[in-house]
C-alpha cells in the first residue's frame, strides 16, 4: 500500500509479472483487501499465481518509521515482511517508507551472521557500466567494520546480479590519498586494503561515472546525497534540453533528428529499469522501491528479488565474510 502511485502501479506490476516470469510461482498482494480486489478487477481473468493478505494500517511516508513499525503491528510492510519471517514468502518488495521497510526488515528478520548492519545497495547507470553504491540511506553513521562489510555484499551482489567478474572496490572520500578522509575512512581503508578484496582505493564523486570501480562504498548519509543529488542532476538536464531543444524551429528540427537518441538515453537513465535497492544484510529478500514507483519498476523490482533468490545472495555474503575474517586473523597472527 506504500508509495505515490499505490495500490495502482504495484497491483499492475504484480499482474505483469505473475504473466510474465516464469521463476515466480506466487504473488501475495499485502494491504486492504477490498481496494486491491477493485484493482485486480481492472484486469479481468487474473493469473492464480496472485493472491490477497489483507491488513488494516499503511505507515505514512512523514512517520517515524521506528516508532510506527513497532505500533502499527498490521500495517502493509509490516504483514508483508512477517510473511518472509514465517516463510511463507521468500522475498518483500514495497516502495513505500524506506526507513519503515529498513527497520521492519531488520527487527523482524535480524541480520546474517557477521553482519553488524544492513545496506541498502543502489544501481547507478554510467556511460561505461552499471555500478552498485551501499549504503545508500539505511545508515548515517557507520563504524570502519561496517564499511568493510559493505564492500563485501556490494561485491557479492555486483557479481552475481550484475555478472560483473571480480568487482573492483572504491571507498568514497575526499581524496585519493590513503591519508585523506576522516578517522572512519582512513581507518576503513586500511580494513579493506588488507581484505583480499579488488580494492582500488579511495575515489572522489568526480570518479562515480568514470567506470573504474564496480562498487562505491559509503556511509548512508553519504549515500543518500549522492543518490538523490544524481537524480535531481538527471532531471534536471532533462528539462533543460527539452527547453532548448524548443527554443526555435531550427533546433525543433534537430530534436525530431535526435529523437531516438534521446528516447534510448531516457532509457538508460530511468531508474524503473533496476526497479529497486537490495537491502542487503538481513535473512530474507527485502527489495526497496523508489517512492515514485511506476508499474514497470514493480515489475523490475519483483524479477530482481527473484535473480537474487536464484543466485542464493545471503549464502554467498557469508560465505565471503567468512573469507575476509580469515585473511584478517591469519595477518594478525603473522605479525
């Protein structure tokens, strides 16, 4: 029931998606029963794949999502995660309140082991290639150990979703120098250097869309001004070209000439595509749309939790951090 566009989009994008992948057996729908009945009716014979919980309570987007996860016991998210806790579901996507799916993924679910905090992991397109940064807003503050643990799950899941072959690591920070940054990187850089990891160092914003690095590593505060920074820029050169591409008949002409080339950048730069963030750490799936999820980006955001069933991602993270342990006490028994 989260989101701008709920229950239309999500409803849309679930009847999409029951018809259109063959790797999701069912569909639960979570939130009021009646007014999901009345979308669903929208398209006639519906896949039996779909089915209804319904529940009382949405936690609005201006709620503290702490305090609402823990009151509003029969609220949309919070139903929908309890269903992965019983295992009657294997994975959760809502593009309502971050911070109440962050928080009810995490009380309801717990974290894998070895991992002090969830992050939420956010695909970026590049000209040269997708990269994934985390954390992308679950965490402000973030001690050295959780950055090293974030790189491990951000480099598990560029690998196996994003089949990119041994991801290259990137810390952000505020130079490339190993001595430039506050106490958490610096200290988090040495953490990483000594990983085993594909670690290329520290990296400044100008080097995000270079396509040099796989995974960028931050804290969620971070994160998040990046995130919605790039997003902002993204509109923004969006309306910029439209007003001069309409300034006078001559460029109208040329806009009609570019007017593939526009269509297939808007493409690229469409966030519906990646149809949402991992949060990454906790048992289960839990898939994170953006607010303004369309019935596309449902569809996309239901197909990755699927890819990310399949590649067995929270196995894997262990399996990892296991690795990464291991290096570091073998290096300090060495010395």
């Amino acid at each position: 029931m989260g989101g701008d566009f709920a229950p239309v989009a999500l409803v849309e994008g679930s009847v999409r998606a029951a018809r259109e992948l063959d790797t999701i057996s069912s569909l639960i729908l979570v939130g009021d029963e009646p007014r999901l009945k009345a979308e669903l009716a929208r398209f006639g014979e519906v896949s039996p794949k779909i089915s209804i919980h319904h529940c009382t309570e949405v936690i609005a987007m201006g709620e503290s999502p702490a305090t609402a996860v823990r009151r509003k016991k029969d609220s949309s998210i919070n139903r929908a995660v309890d269903l992965v806790k019983e295992g009657q579901a294997d994975a959760v996507f809502s593009a309502g309140s971050t911070g109440a799916q962050v928080a009810s993924s995490q009380l309801k679910l717990r974290t894998l082991d070895g991992i002090q905090r969830p992050a939420i992991a956010a695909v970026f397109p590049s000209p040269v290639k997708p990269f994934v940064l985390l954390d992308a807003g679950a965490n402000t503050d973030c001690s050295p150990e959780m950055l090293l643990q974030f790189a491990v799950m951000g480099m598990v899941y560029s690998r196996e979703v994003l089949g990119v072959t041994n991801p290259c690591v990137g810390l952000m920070s505020i130079g490339e120098e190993d001595a430039k940054g506050n106490a958490t990187t610096k200290e988090a850089f040495g953490l990483m250097e000594a990983s085993g990891l594909n670690f290329a160092g520290n990296i400044e914003g100008h080097d995000l869309f270079e396509g040099e690095v796989d995974v960028v590593v931050c804290d969620g505060f971070v994160g998040n001004v990046v995130l919605k920074t790039s997003e902002s820029v993204a509109r923004a050169i969006g309306i910029w070209l439209k007003r001069e591409f309409l300034a006078n008949p001559l460029r109208i002409m040329g806009a009609i000439c570019l007017k593939g080339a526009v269509r297939s950048l808007k493409a690229k730069l469409d966030p519906s595509q990646y149809g949402g963030a991992p949060l990454l750490g906790v048992r289960g799936v839990s898939i994170i749309g953006h607010g303004s999820s369309n019935a596309m980006a449902v569809f996309n955001g239901i197909r990755s939790s699927a890819t990310a069933l399949k590649q067995d991602i929270n196995h894997l993270i262990v399996a990892e951090l296991n690795k990464v342990e291991a290096r570091r006490r073998a290096s300090v028994s060495a010395s």
